[in-house]
C-alpha cells in the first residue's frame, strides 16, 4: 500500500511507438545516472517480450512516453522522498517516475509493472492493450531494512535458483537479501585461505543429500545481481554455534584437537568453536577477510544464536573479539538477538528472532541503550513455519503461521520497552531443513513474503487485512504468469481457479 494514491480520468497506452527516456538532473553523478540507465534497461527487459514492442532508450528530455526521471532537490517533486521514494504520475501523454534516487526510480517501476496487466510479465508476445490507469502515486518506505532470509547451508541453492529469487523479492521492494551461507551441515563459501571448508565441509546437506558451495566468482556474481535490482546481500557466517562444518574441516578448532564427521541431521545447539584456541580467531580471522573483500554491502552478519554448547562467559568473550574482527574488516555486526545477553558493539544491529516474546526484555534492554533492531518474529516471519497442520513442508515449532498471522504484527509494538526509533527493518527468514527445490521456496514464501513486505514498506496507518487480503488476491494471475508456484490460502478470496496444489 503506498503513502498516498490518487485515480485520474485519462490513462496512458503503451504503444508501438513509445519510446523509454531516463533523465538525470543537471549535477547528478556518473554513477548514479548509470544505475537510473539500468532501471529503464529492467524496464524494457519485463515489457518487450510481451507487448512485442521496441521501446527504445534514450537520455534526452521529453515529455511523453514513459519517463524515468532522477531529480535531487528539496523543493521539487521528491522532496521528502528520501534514497528509496518514488512519484509515479500518469496522464494520456506520458508515465513518469521521479525520484532523488536510482532506488527510488526502481521501485516506482515495480509499481508500474503492477499497474499494467498481469500478462505484461509473459516472455512472449500476447495481446494487449498495455494501458496505464491515470493518476498519481507518492511513496516511500516505513523502513530502511526491508529484508528476506535464504539458508542455503541445510540445503544448497544453485546460483541460478537464488537469482530467480532475488527477481521475485524486488517485485515488492525487498532490499536485502541476507544468506546463511554456513551452519551444521554445510559450508557454502569458498574461502582460498581455508580450502578444507569447501573440500568437506561443503560436501552434504540435511538427509545426506548433495551439497554445493558458491564459488568466489559465483558470490560476487549474485552481489551484482541483487545490487542491479537494488537489493544488498547481507552474508551470515554463523559461529559460535552451529559450526560443524567448519569443525569437520580443521580439527585445531575443537578443543580436543578431533574432527568430528559431519552431520546430516537437524538438531541444533551441540557444536561450538573452540573460544580457548588462538586457532580459533585465526580462522575467524581468515573467513571475515575475504567475506568482506566480497561483499560490498555495508553488514556482515555472524549468527550467534543457539550457540547451548559455548557457556555464557566463552560466548561474551568470542562474540566481543569477532565483532572487533568484522568493525576491522570495515563492516558493521548484525548477529541473532542472543548478542543482547553478551555486549552489542557499537553501531551492532540485533537480529531478534524470538516468537511469543522470547529472550524480549533482554533484547528491548540492549534497544533502550542504543543498539538497532531487525525484527524477524518466527511466530510472524519465518517463511519456514507450515501453513496448516497438514501442509507441506515446513516445521511447526513456532507454531502455524498463516497469511493473517504473517500480516497482524507492528514492528514498532513488537518487542514492549524497545524504541520505535530503534527498529532499523524487518525480515523475512526461509530456513531449509525442509525446503530442497525452488518450487518449495516458492510455495512457502508467497504469499508470507508480500505480507511481511508490506510490513515493512507501508505505513503503520494502512494496515488493514480486509484491504490487504483483496490486494493480495490480485497478485495470484500474476505470479501464475511469472510460474511462481504458492500457496492458496483459504483466508484470502482468490479467483476461481487460481493456485496450485503444493510443491
């Protein structure tokens, strides 16, 4: 739901004459004008296969057309818009999106895709008419996290299927991707000064399935991929806890000095690095390095949490020397909320997790003192929870979350005692001990991931699931024509004959 939207008499058509014109104010860097270039070029990429026109790009003035236009200013049509707002105004002569920002120019158009019939995201030619509604749209988001979670170590994700999810999380201005790239059962990262990581401990998955790991050339492939469609990838290296892989693949970070075999299972809290051995941070030391050398993006998170076999003054003293070790490398911490028992380092973001108000006042506590929040409730957020008792897969330990529950919370009433000033975002977490294909990340995503997208996008004000439940119903012809397979709620009204059965 944006900010503010308003319908007028005269529509706009698409035609085999319009043309794409992506403008800069005068001042504008290079840069920043290049990455306004490359919104209209996604632009054309979703309307030419469909409507079978040219649409050609240029940089020149004009006032019709479909107009992509980046104005800085105080006083103009973006004032108060900030890096990711966006005024879409569309009369019979022209769409035209503005903004201060190429971020904002992208999910402008992610509204003007939405706007058009849902067959304008078919990959080939169909009949149009390709007509624009009239009016006006003025947006921006509620918060500057808005985020999605991919564990690719209980089950690896090809490349190929974390692009096709990195298009369908900017379809609803998602901007950041955070992938949990190690844990227990795999490790997904290639790291040149620690070969073993990959050599074996990439070498499974849960059930004993094929593992997989990102190449360093495939990681920074995805990073360019996300930051096209201007979503950053947070990567997670999980430690203390949850480490198995890593302890199978260099026996001097158990205190015992002995690799333990590596694990197929799904249990959680048994592993620890060894916080005693100067090896230890050596190898912490080793990862962080050449994870940030990858990673652009300003965080790097490093887990923290269910770390039962570390005992509370070895996790205080390994968590504060590695976020000395990740400020180092020039990135900021972002770690699960267990961090609020030891001692959040300056500038550090909480990632709370805790459903029914677990580990809260701890967490609210580290708030009131200065340190930000992302906030993932599993009993709200997590895309791996079931549906229904009898839906497949999913894990139910945090209960059933259904559409309505994923949609009925508010950041800023979440956690009693926290700030609403310390909220940074929200985020969606899709753990994979039961999701192995990308038909099941789709199916437990969506429609979750459109509501806690809206959670963190809209207004607190607009917030109603009667309107959204209608909403969200439109969007199924949508995802059908985009192959995204999902699951049909009986809380909200499809059409007649929409959905799919499952995964």
């Amino acid at each position: 739901m944006p900010v503010s939207a308003r319908a007028a008499a005269a529509a706009f058509r698409i035609g085999p004459d319009t043309r794409i014109h992506v403008r800069a104010a005068e001042g504008t860097g290079k840069a920043e004008a290049d990455r306004a270039a490359r919104v209209g070029d996604r632009l054309a990429d979703v309307l030419r296969p469909s409507t079978g026109y040219r649409l050609p790009l240029d940089r020149s003035p004009a006032p019709d057309g479909i107009v992509l236009s980046l104005e800085e200013g105080r006083d103009g049509a973006t004032a108060g818009l900030g890096a990711e707002g966006y005024r879409l105004t569309v009369t019979g002569r022209a769409v035209t999106v503005r903004a201060a920002r190429a971020a904002g120019l992208f999910h402008g158009v992610q509204t003007l895709r939405q706007l058009l019939p849902p067959a304008v995201e078919e990959d080939r030619r169909v009949p149009g008419p390709w007509t624009v509604p009239g009016g006006e749209v003025v947006d921006r988001p509620r918060y500057g996290y808005r985020g999605a979670m991919l564990d690719v170590a209980r089950h690896f994700f090809t490349p190929a299927q974390v692009r096709r999810y990195i298009d369908q999380l900017a379809l609803y201005k998602v901007n950041h991707l955070h992938l949990h790239l190690t844990d227990d059962q795999g490790w997904r990262i290639a790291v040149d000064s620690r070969p073993e990581l990959t050599a074996k401990g990439a070498s499974t998955a849960v059930g004993g399935g094929k593992g997989g790991y990102y190449t360093k050339a495939q990681y920074r492939a995805l990073v360019r991929y996300a930051a096209d469609r201007h979503i950053t990838v947070v990567p997670e290296i999980d430690m203390p806890g949850h480490t198995t892989a890593a302890l199978a693949s260099y026996p001097e970070l158990n205190c015992d000095g002995t690799a333990p075999p590596v694990y197929t299972g799904t249990q959680v809290g048994f592993s620890s690095l060894c916080v005693g051995r100067s090896s230890t941070y050596d190898f912490v030391e080793d990862v962080v390095r050449e994870v940030a050398e990858l990673t652009p993006g300003r965080y790097l998170h490093i887990g923290g949490d269910e770390a039962d076999a570390t005992t509370p003054a070895d996790y205080a003293a390994f968590m504060e020397r590695a976020q000395r070790i990740v400020r180092d490398h020039g990135k900021t911490v972002v770690a699960w909320h267990q961090l609020a028992a030891a001692d959040p380092a300056e500038g550090a973001v909480v990632q709370y997790w805790g459903p029914a108000g677990r580990d809260a006042e701890q967490t609210a506590a580290a708030a009131r003192a200065g340190t930000r929040l992302i906030l993932s409730p599993a009993d709200h957020a997590y895309l791996d929870a079931k549906y229904e008792p009898g839906t497949e897969p999913g894990v139910t330990w945090m209960g059933n979350v259904e559409v309505r529950r994923a949609y009925d919370w508010d950041p800023a009433k979440l956690l009693p005692g926290a700030p609403a000033s310390s909220v940074t975002g929200v985020e969606a977490p899709l753990w994979s001990e039961t999701i192995r294909t990308g038909d099941e990340i789709e199916y437990m995503a969506f429609p979750r991931l459109a509501a806690v997208a809206e959670i963190g996008w809209s207004p607190a004000s607009s917030h109603d699931w009667e309107a959204f439940r209608g909403r969200l119903a439109a969007q199924a012809p949508r995802w059908e024509v985009l192959g995204i397979d999902y699951h049909r709620s009986p809380q909200v009204p499809w059409a007649p004959g929409s959905g799919t059965a499952g995964p």
